[in-house]
C-alpha cells in the first residue's frame, strides 16, 4: 500500500454534523478506529 491513498465518495450530513466514511471503503484502505484521515469537503447540494 502506498504512503496516500484516496478515494472520492458522498455523505450526508447527520445528527450533530457528523459524516460516516462507508465500511467497504473504510475496508479497501484498512482505516481503523483512531486512524487520522484527511477529508476535502464540497457542498454538493444545498437542503
């Protein structure tokens, strides 16, 4: 596995601003409880 890997995907925003990463992503690039992820937020859509 290389130093950085990344993927695009998207999430809604749920109770308390929070934003879950998917399982089968979380999964593909083995990020564990208590991992530091670096996140690139866009709003895609307004509510």
């Amino acid at each position: 596995m290389s130093r950085e890997e990344a993927a695009e995907f998207t999430a809604y925003v749920r109770r308390e601003g929070r934003v879950t990463i998917p399982k089968e992503l979380r999964d593909a690039l083995i990020i564990k409880e208590g991992n530091l992820v670096k996140c690139k937020i866009i709003k895609v859509r307004a509510h």
